[in-house]
C-alpha cells in the first residue's frame, strides 16, 4: 500500500537501517576515484533527501546527513521500485544501498540498488531547502531552519564544541565539575527579577535560580578548591538581542585566589577556545577584527569613563557633580541612588559599548555589588571585574566577600531596597548561605561567563537567539 505521493504507509517503515558510512565518510573515502570509475565497495547511507531530478531511466538526487551530502544515482536497470523511487518527497528520510562510484560528469555517487523509506515529510518543505529567511519561522520551526541553513547547524554544532573544550580545559587545570539546584527557596545570587513557581507537597513558593554562586561558594567552604558549573540560569527580563528569559552560563570559582588570579584563567580560557574551534585568537566580529591573544588591559571604570567622556570621576566624586554629569549624558537619577549607582550608569551610558576591548573593566563600586570582597585600598570600592569584548560584557567575577558580618548587612540592605519596592532585589536575608560563612570562607575568586555571549563572539552574529536551539518566543496565538 502506499501513502501520499507514493510513499508507504507508516506501518511499512523499518525499525532501524544499517548505516555502513556517514556521507561525509562517502566523500573522504572515495574521492580520489576518477570519472567513470568503480569502487567496488557498497555502503549504506540514510538522511533526507534534499533535491530529486529524473532525466529518463535515470534520476539523481541529493542525500544530506549530519556530517554532509553525497549523491544518489538511481537507473530504472538496477534500482528497486525505481518508480516508487522518482516519486518520493522532498524531506522524505530514506535509506539507500549501493557501490560508490564517480560518474561519467564526474559527480562521486552512490549508484543505488537498494532503497527504504524511514520517514515521510507530509509537510511540504517546498523552497525551504533554498533557505529559511523569516525570522519567526527560522526560531519557531527550527528543525526546518537547521535542514534550509546550513550556518544555523554549524552555530549549533559550534555550541557543542564549544562546552566541550570548556570542560576539557578546565578538568586539566584541577577543576571539579559539579551541580546545584535550579529551584531555590530565596532568589539570591544575582540582583535580577527571578521566575517564581510553587511546589505542591511543600505548599511552598521557588525561585528559578538567577544565578548558582551561593551553592558554589558553599562547596568552597565543604572543601573542594576548585569548581565549576556549565548550566541555564533564568531570569524574569525583557528579551533583545543580547538578552534571552533563560540562558547558559559557566561559574567557577577558586579557593586561595583573588580577582588577578581568576582574571588570568578567564582570559586564557576564552583565547583558548577560540583557538580550539576557530584555529585562532585573531577573528572578525561585526565586520571589524578582534585580537583575543591574551593577556588583555586591564583598566578602572574610573579610568575608562575619563578616555571616553574627559570626565574625572570617581566613587569619592560628589554627589552634585555625578548628578550633573548624568544629567548631561541624559541619565534621570533616581532619588535613592548613591554615588557608586551614578558613576556605573554614566559608565554604561556613555562607555561600556564603545569599548571594543579586549578588556577587564575593574575596581566597580561597593554599592553596586553586593557579593565582592571590598577593595583592599579603600571601602567603597570592590575587587570585581567585567571583561568587555566588542562593546558587551561577556561575564563578571570579584575576590569573593567571605566576611559574614559584612556580607549579612548588604543582604540587609538588599531587602531593604526590596521592600522599597525594587523587583530586582531579595527581600530575604539568606541566613544558609551567612551561616556557611560563618564555618570559614577561605579567600576565593571566581567568575561567570556568558556561554550564549561568548558564542555569539565566536560565531560572528549578532543575534543571541542565533546560538539557543530554541530561544523563548512570544506564545503562537494563531
């Protein structure tokens, strides 16, 4: 019996296919062979079969696999169902049998003998295959938009490759994989609006973790020097091309270290991977060329605000003055801010996105951050770091705070802003986390990377949904 365009029925499909040779396998093995000439070998190959063209007796078609494409060459004398065969879909997944041969036109081919349906495309792929090229259909449909753009597979395939020597290089250097949960009882970690859900059994309301830091600092604490988590964080914010609901984030963390320490293993490990899947540290992003060979500047938020505005700023400036500046770049200060709040706006205004860097942006305002060790030359500053790569930061790290007494008052002041009515900030004082301290935090450092960002860097787009295989969208009302 047979299906739309005679395709079998679905009961007539095959379990499983012997697949001898991926395609790419196909092309590497025998493409030394000349035209007209004979491998001798048959192969098994199986993927979608992307383009289908009779001329006579005769018809060719395109398979494409994971790795690649090779050629399918069917003649009515030695392919079977061979009319069954000129009628299949554009998409049908197929499995085919045959010897690897170079045609006369000297196209390398798997002349086929032997072919099975393993999954019809009842939707029409149509001009799909020539490229997806609208933006909601692309995201929506992404197992459309992988089969029509081959730059939206390799991205992805990127992606994996990525994560993967991030890991490898980070196990060489001492480091403990490990994981912490995602539900969490205080939104704490980060200051951002978090997802909240409610659990049945406990009758209690989670937050979906914005970010693991306190978990990781608190295996600091239970002994382990070194950690890390590759893991998707979420957090309740609008959405734009740098910014994705949930999102994937590496966080590291090293005891008997501070903020130069952890700056170095950043750096080498984001020029490192770029070696790893680009070949080099020297690439291209937006049209312009970037150098991540390491080491990279070093430079104070205060020094970087007066090379790009002639404004001599600081933490200690007065009020009056910060407010004025900001009024100036057109920046509405708000009553409760103070001058650490003021001078990382005006940094944000009229600085962060012109720096092409690389560079570690330093030394950033004790009110502003309130998980950082403070700076060993003053209080109102703290040892923490942004590094900035083409305009954006593709992460954040400090000398951790393993004071208690110091770190209870800013989760004080925190709820405080809380109950001021800031969605941004906890209201509760994380007293498991303020007890942990209190058994001895040896000093740390530790960080976290931007996976989707340091993606976008390396892929060359400018989109953060073009490196999520399936970024948050508006909910398809239609």
């Amino acid at each position: 019996m047979s299906g739309p365009a005679g395709s079998p029925v679905p009961q007539d499909i095959p379990y499983r296919f012997d697949r001898t040779h991926e395609t790419a396998d196909v092309v590497g093995t025998w493409s030394a062979l000349e035209p007209g000439e004979e491998s001798g070998v048959t192969v098994g190959v199986a993927g979608r079969l992307m383009l289908l063209r009779k001329q006579g007796k005769a018809a060719f078609g395109e398979l494409r696999d994971a790795s690649g494409v090779v050629q399918l060459f069917a003649r009515a004398v030695v392919t079977a169902r061979f009319e069954e065969f000129v009628k299949l879909n554009l998409g049908d997944w197929i499995g085919a049998t045959g010897e690897v041969i170079r045609t006369r036109r000297g196209e390398l081919s798997v002349l086929v003998t032997e072919w099975v349906l393993l999954a019809g495309a009842r939707r029409n792929f149509g001009d799909k295959w020539h490229g997806v090229s609208d933006v909601e259909t692309r995201y929506r449909q992404r197992e459309v938009d992988l089969w029509a753009n081959e730059r939206s597979r390799q991205l992805l395939q990127m992606r994996s490759d990525v994560v993967r020597h991030m890991r490898r290089r980070l196990w060489e250097q001492g480091f403990v994989e490990v994981e912490t949960p995602l539900l969490h009882p205080i939104a704490g970690g980060a200051t951002a609006r978090p997802f909240v859900t409610h659990h049945n059994t406990f009758d209690t309301d989670f937050y979906l973790r914005v970010a693991p830091e306190l978990y990781l600092k608190r295996l600091v604490v239970g002994g382990f020097d070194k950690v890390f988590e590759i893991g998707r964080s979420f957090r309740n914010e609008g959405i734009s091309p740098r910014h994705n609901p949930e999102f994937t984030t590496l966080e590291l963390y090293q005891a008997y270290a501070d903020y130069n320490d952890t700056m170095v293993v950043f750096e080498e490990l984001v020029a490192g991977l770029a070696l790893d899947v680009l070949g080099t540290t020297k690439l291209t992003y937006g049209g312009r060329d970037l150098d991540l060979t390491t080491p990279w500047r070093r430079a104070t938020m205060s020094e970087l605000v007066a090379e790009a505005t002639g404004f001599a700023l600081d933490v200690r400036s007065p009020r009056q003055e910060l407010v004025k500046v900001a009024s100036e770049v057109g920046i509405e200060v708000e009553a409760g801010w103070g001058p650490g709040k003021i001078l990382l706006e005006i940094y944000e205004k009229t600085t962060e996105t012109g720096l092409w860097g690389p560079v570690f942006v330093i030394d950033y305002p004790a009110e502003v951050s309130p998980l950082a060790r403070r700076h060993r030359d003053g209080p109102d500053l703290v040892e923490r770091y942004e590094p900035v790569v083409a305009g954006r930061e593709l992460g954040n790290g400090f000398t951790e705070l393993i004071d208690p007494d110091d770190q209870r008052a800013r989760f004080e002041e925190q709820a405080a802003k809380a109950r001021a009515g800031d969605d941004e900030e906890s209201a509760v004082v994380d007293e498991d986390y303020l007890r942990a301290l209190e058994y001895g935090l040896p000093p740390t450092s530790g960080f976290g990377l931007g996976v989707d960002r340091l993606l976008m860097l390396l892929g060359d787009v400018a989109n953060i949904r073009e490196v999520i295989a399936f970024p948050t969208l508006r909910p398809d009302r239609g």
